[in-house]
C-alpha cells in the first residue's frame, strides 16, 4: 500500500513538473527571450579611418542607434568626433536614413557614409 501511495504521489510530481516546464517552453516561444540583437555596420568611403569595410555588433536589446555609436567608439576611438551629439555622417537602417535615436532590430543593417571625404 505504501509503495502504490509513493508511486501515485511520484506519478503527480512528475505529471506538474512536465506541465510546468511545457508551459514555460511554450511561453519561450510565445515570448521572445533573446535579449541581444546582432547588427551589420558597414563603413562606406572609410578606408582612410579604419581597416575594416563591415563588421557585426551584438547590443543588448532594446537598442538605439546611438548604443551602436558608443560600441563602434569604443572598438575604434578615432571615429568618436564623427558620432558625436551631430553625426557627421549620412546613416542608413536597412537603406533608410536614420537619426540616433533610431531603434535597432535584429539583423539591421547600418551604412555609415562620411559627408565629405578628401577634396
């Protein structure tokens, strides 16, 4: 008798555990619980400030433009007068111009192009 009340009582553990986790699955893919996005900056007419034509940036997410700006400041401080409270540089989200307050999704693309370069 004993063993059947273990068994039944294991049985009922088992069966809320399995719901609870299913839910929590199920909820997972409801609820997105990524909280980083990875975005493509690419340096157009930059050869002279840098090496690299493109490069990717993992942000927390929710991110803005200007989150973007401090992580390519910080990998590459010789660009920080150009991102400064006044870019001075045409910005461009998945091919639309952009301010810095522009919020950033997963899989962005951003292009920087310097309003003027050598002359």
């Amino acid at each position: 008798m004993e063993s059947k009340r273990r068994f039944i009582g294991w049985a009922v553990f088992s069966l809320l555990v399995a719901s609870v986790l299913g839910g929590i699955v199920a909820l997972g893919k409801i609820v997105n619980f990524d909280v980083s996005l990875r975005v493509a900056v690419v340096y157009n007419l930059m050869a002279r400030y840098l090496d690299e034509s493109e490069e990717y940036f993992v942000l927390k997410s929710p991110a803005i433009l200007n989150d973007l700006f401090r992580e390519i400041v910080k990998k590459h401080p010789s660009l920080a007068p150009m991102f400064g409270e006044h870019p001075t540089m045409m910005i461009l989200i998945d091919g639309t111009p952009s301010q810095p307050n522009a919020i950033l999704k997963d899989g962005s693309r951003v292009d920087l192009m310097p309003l003027f370069d050598g002359g």
